[in-house]
C-alpha cells in the first residue's frame, strides 16, 4: 500500500508537487523524467484551481518517471482514477465546510468505485507572510506563525479524529516557509506522519523543516523556476542523519 510504503516507511521524503494547469505535456515529461533522475520519492498533482487534463497529467507523470503519483486535489474536480492513490484532504486549520467535509461527500462514491487508495489527511494553513492562492479560493484564514498551541492542538485534533497524516501548508509563492516552532511543536504532539511544503527556495530550508521534524518535504513552485534544486533537495533529505531527526519513521 501506499500509505505504508511511502508515509510510514523508514526515512524522510521529497514530493515533487505538479500543477496541472501549469505547463505543457511535453514539459512536463521533462520535468518528471529530472525530478526521478534526482532522487524525487514520489509526485503530488493538484492545484488550486480546476484543471481540465488531471487525466493526462497524471498519465504522462507515471509514465515518465515510474513513481508514484497522489492527488493533491485542491477540489472534487482534480479527481483520477489513473492516479495511485489520493490525499482525502480536510482543511481543519479553517471552518468552511466545504473544505471540511463537503466537498469530501460528493467525491466518496467516485472515490469508493475508482480504487483509488484514499488516505486521510489533515490539511493545515500556516501564514507565509502573503495570502496565497489557496487561502483566498477556500475563503478560511491560516494560522499565525507564531502560534504554535494553536497549530499543535489543531494537528492533534487531527490525528484524535482518524486521520491518517498532517500537512503543514505555507502556499504556494508563500513568502517564507512553514516556521521551525510550527514544525517542532506540531511534531512532538502527534505521532502521524507530518508533511512540509509551501515558500521552500533554498536547501537551508529544507534541512531546517527535517531538523524540526517533516518527514516529507514537498516542494513544487521552486522546481518550477529552477529545475536544478530538485538534486540538491533530494540529496539535503536523503542524507540527513536519522540520529538527528526528530521524524518517528527513521
């Protein structure tokens, strides 16, 4: 299974976190073949607005690279039966129930049929410093960086109600990442997997979300612009110490 091949397994993780709207096919096909190249573990496709080739984009992603492909899906419209597998995303850092639970409703009887292997996941919303894409399409407010009970209790929450991971998000163009106190605090109150991603540019950042205690690193607007980083971030996670690690999975 998924879940426990790439979340719970041993060892920390880079996601290469793929828009479909973004680019073309051809690019794409580039950009999945480097990202396997250079040590990427596995892809998330989904974004925050409705794309039309979720399909294709996920085809040629799988086909290119060989890895695993989850949907991110930013709604019930980012759906692939093609996929592995698919994050079953609550955004539990806001209260708009659509996001919480309404959306989830209308996709469960595609996603029953489709066997897709759905993993629940907690989504939290962490202030970057700017409002992002995400933030404005779900209409909720992120927590502030610098309220780590909050983050910690609300991820706790999380984990005391099923679900299965935690994914910290700073969005997508965040002006600086998920905060070190946010990682370190949601890290020491639940013993689920804990994902990272949102403002990551450089790999001093990356070593700093897997010192506080990520267990998997996403990165995609950074790939995006300077395909390069994809090795030098694959190489910071994979060789970072598990002596060191705070992870409950190395």
């Amino acid at each position: 299974m998924i879940y426990e091949k790439i979340f719970k397994s041993k060892g920390k993780k880079l996601a290469v976190l793929i828009d479909p709207g973004k680019q073309s096919l051809n690019d794409l096909r580039i950009r999945a073949e480097l990202a396997r190249k250079s040590g990427a573990d596995f892809f998330l496709v989904g974004g925050s607005m409705i794309s039309e080739n979720i399909d294709d984009t996920v085809s040629v992603v799988k086909e290119s690279s060989g890895l695993p492909v989850i949907l991110f899906p930013g709604s019930m419209y980012q759906l692939s039966a093609k996929a592995d597998a698919v994050l079953l995303l609550s955004l539990i850092s806001g209260r708009n129930p659509d996001f919480l639970i309404g959306n989830q409703v209308i996709a469960a009887p595609f996603l029953k049929k489709s066997g897709l292997e759905v993993i629940s996941a907690g989504y939290m919303l962490i202030d970057g410093g700017s409002r992002t894409s995400v933030e404005y399409i779900s209409n909720t407010v992120p927590i502030p960086a610098d309220k780590p009970d909050i983050a910690s209790a609300t991820a706790l929450a999380g984990e005391m109600l099923g679900l299965s991971l935690i994914y910290l998000e700073a969005g997508s163009g965040a002006r600086y990442p998920v905060r070190e106190n946010i990682v370190k605090s949601v890290r020491e109150s639940i013993s689920i997997p804990l994902i990272a991603g949102g403002g990551i540019k450089d790999v001093s950042v990356v070593e700093s979300l897997c010192e506080s205690g990520a267990d998997i690193i996403v990165t995609g607007t950074a790939f995006e612009k300077d395909a390069g980083l994809i090795k030098a971030f694959s190489d910071t996670v994979h060789s970072f110490q598990a002596s060191k690690s705070k992870s409950k999975f190395s």
